[in-house]
C-alpha cells in the first residue's frame, strides 16, 4: 500500500479536502478493508475518506520524508 495519495474529488468535502493535494495515509486496516483511507485533513484532524476520491503514489523515500518534515513544521 501507498503511503500517500493526490486528493482527486473533493465532492462535499471542499473544506476539508483540496483537488491536486498530496495527502499522507495514515495506516488504519480496518478503514482500508472497508474501501476507506484514513488521513489528516485541512481540520487537521484525521479523518477516513472513500479510497475512490483519492489516486495512490509511490513516491521516492526522499520525498515521503520531505511531506513527513512539512507536516510536522
């Protein structure tokens, strides 16, 4: 599994989800057996959103860690 994904529909959640954002999931089996993907959104609270609104990336580990470094800024 992904440990980032591009938001690509954003449909009733405008506020908590930007189109074109790369959001880091945070692991949650459960959410993930049921089609969801757990993250934190712009509430900044974690928050588990259908899979289908979202595009899975496999990003080099320099860049995980670079999202990783901003998010904890």
């Amino acid at each position: 599994m992904s440990h980032c994904a591009l938001c690509v529909n954003n449909e009733g959640y405008q506020v908590s989800l930007e189109v074109g954002k790369v959001y880091r999931i945070i692991p949650d089996a459960e959410a993930w057996t049921h089609g969801y993907l757990r993250l934190v959104d712009e509430s900044g609270e974690e928050y588990a959103y259908a899979g289908e609104r979202f595009f899975p990336l496999d990003l080099p580990p320099a860049v995980e860690q670079a999202i990783l470094a901003a998010e904890a800024a």
